[in-house]
C-alpha cells in the first residue's frame, strides 16, 4: 500500500488520536477520488446484479457492502478525520 494512500493516512490520525494529540492538520489537495481498491468496479458489478435479477439474497448484498466499504478509501479517510474530534 502506498504511504500516501487514504487507508494509511486514515490509520496515521486513528495512532495520532489514540496518543491524545491536541491537533492534526492537513496541507493536502486531495483532488481526485482513490479508485485504487476497484471501488468503482464494484459499483459497476453492484448495479449489474441488480439489474439482471440477481441481488435479492440478503448475505450477497451484505457481502457487497462490506466489500465496498473496505474499497472505499475516501469514506475510511473521512470517517477517521472525523472520528479524531
């Protein structure tokens, strides 16, 4: 993983938090979505399935979202930042 990439910098605030820092500041332009877990792949793939019929099992669609979750560098970039308040 690349040190630059969201889930790093994501798991950089969680330790910074953890240890009580009073600040964490950002003088970074993230100027374009972090495609590089596939996630819009599979969000083409999610709307296929249910396109064609073939979304109605529950444990399929839960295993989606948490497969689109973990992709979704952004959101756990985001959520940490939020978290550290």
């Amino acid at each position: 993983m690349h040190r630059n990439s969201r889930p790093v910098q994501a798991d950089l605030v969680r330790r910074l938090t953890s240890y009580g820092v009073a600040a964490i500041g950002y003088d970074v332009v993230f100027s374009e979505s972090d495609a590089s877990a596939g996630l819009p792949n599979l969000q083409d793939i999610e709307t296929w399935l249910a396109a064609n019929g073939h979304y109605g099992d529950r444990n399929l669609k839960e295993r989606i979202a948490g497969i689109m979750a973990q992709a979704n560098h952004d959101q756990i970039f985001a959520t940490a930042l939020q978290e550290s308040d």
